[in-house]
C-alpha cells in the first residue's frame, strides 16, 4: 500500500518538473513556430467570398483604408488574403510588400502574385522576430498573426518597427482567438488587447481599439482590431 503511494508521489512530481521545463520552453518556441497554417485554410487564400462577406473582414479593409499610390507592407501575409486586395487599391502608383516566414506561404504567394500578373506585389522572406522592412512604408497590416505572446519581445518588435517608420504612420494589428471575454480562447497564450496596447506605449499611440466578444454560436471568436499610429 504504502510503495503505491510512493509510486504516485514520485510519478506527480515527475510529471510537475516535466510540465514546468515544458511550458516556459513551449513559450519561447512559440513565437519561432508562429502560426503557418495559412495554406492549409481556405480563408486565408485570395478570392474567399466567405471571409469577404463578414463583418471583421470588412472591419479590417475599412481599418486600413488603402488609397491609390500607397506604400503598405502586409506583414504575415500568408496565402495573401489581404495581399491582392490592397494590391488593387493602392494600384500601379503602389506598392505591397507581402512578408511571411513560412517558406510555403512565400512560394504561394510568389507563385499567385507572377500567375496572376501582380506588378506591384513584392514579396520577403523575414525572420519572426522582425519586421524586416528596409525602408519605410505608408501602412502596416498584420492580420492573424498568432504570433506575439509575451508582451517583452512584443515590445522589441514594435521597437524595430517604430525604427523603419516614419511618425504618423498607421499600424492596424487584428488577431483573433484573443480570448478576451472568455477565459482564454484555443490559441490560449496570445496577448490580449490590453497587454497589446500596453506593449507598444510610448510607441504607437492607440486610434482605435475594437475588442470583440465570441459570438454565441461560436463561430465568431473573440478578436481584437487596433489601429495604431507612430509616435
Ligand atoms: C493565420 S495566417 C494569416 C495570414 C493573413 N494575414 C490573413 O489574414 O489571411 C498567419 C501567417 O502569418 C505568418 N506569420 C506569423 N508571425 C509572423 C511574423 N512575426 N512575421 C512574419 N510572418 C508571420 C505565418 O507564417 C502565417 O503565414
């Protein structure tokens, strides 16, 4: 009786001293890992009615406001949903530079945007942890991109960024899966509206800051929209 007790004694802490090396690791990794399953998911393609019809899409596209000539860098870029839309609007005047550090996701993007003969479609490879944009753009989108979840190297990179940008240039971060009204939402770690805004102070002053709830059908999932401007 009293060796099976040791036995699950000595397996629960076991078990506790692999969880508590696990979980700081897990969440160093994470950001590395960012979330490449764009290609995977329809809705992260170009031309998917669906996502064109709701409501945060067109939140989104109304957030950023792209105008002819402009210089916008959409940053996780994915299967370029976004991409090709902003590619029309800021038409043969401007410019996206569409960057992503999946490897598949570059080639998809690279192959959509010759198929499809995007001219001012540039697309680059960047490391995770950095915006990588050499010269200064209009506007950011980042969209979905799963991957800033500790608020100190969510603050280094918006310090890199804040460096390649000039004052008064807009920055519109929407993420999904926040879990802001729940207890946390499937992607747990991912910061939160709050602990966003409280990353990039001093930064990028906070224009608009939307939060949305989880619809209760729960195909809507919690989400934040905010729009930010170069300090
Ligand atoms: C969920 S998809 C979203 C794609 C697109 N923005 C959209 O809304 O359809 C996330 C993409 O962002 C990329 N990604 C994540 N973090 C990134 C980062 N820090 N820099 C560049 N790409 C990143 C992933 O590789 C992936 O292709």
């Amino acid at each position: 009786m009293h060796k099976r007790y040791w036995v699950i004694a000595l397996s629960s802490l076991a078990l506790l001293a692999v969880l508590g090396t696990a979980r700081p690791l897990l969440r160093r990794q994470t950001p590395n890992e960012a979330w490449q399953g764009a290609l995977t998911d329809p809705a992260f393609l170009p031309d998917n009615r669906k996502r064109d019809a709701e409501y945060r899409t067109k939140l989104v596209l109304a957030a950023i406001d792209a105008r002819p000539g402009e210089k916008i860098a959409d940053i996780g870029a994915g299967g370029g949903y976004f991409t090709f839309k902003l590619s029309r609007l800021v038409g043969n005047q401007g410019m996206v530079i569409a960057t992503d550090c999946d490897p598949k996701a570059l080639e998809y993007l690279r192959g959509y945007t010759r198929s499809k003969g995007f001219r001012n479609v540039v697309v680059r490879a960047v490391e995770v942890w950095d915006p990588g944009l050499d010269t200064p753009v209009d506007k950011v989108l980042m969209a979905d991109l799963y991957s800033f979840r500790q608020a100190g190297e969510t603050r280094d990179y918006f310090t890199r960024l804040h460096r390649t940008l000039a004052p008064g240039s807009k920055v519109v971060v929407f993420q999904s899966h926040s879990g802001v009204s729940s207890s946390k939402g499937w992607f747990g770690s991912i910061l939160t509206g709050e602990e966003m805004v409280a990353s990039v102070k001093g930064l990028f002053a906070v224009e608009k800051d939307r939060r949305f709830a989880r619809a209760p059908s729960g195909l809507d999932w919690d989400a934040y929209l905010i729009v930010l401007k170069r300090i």
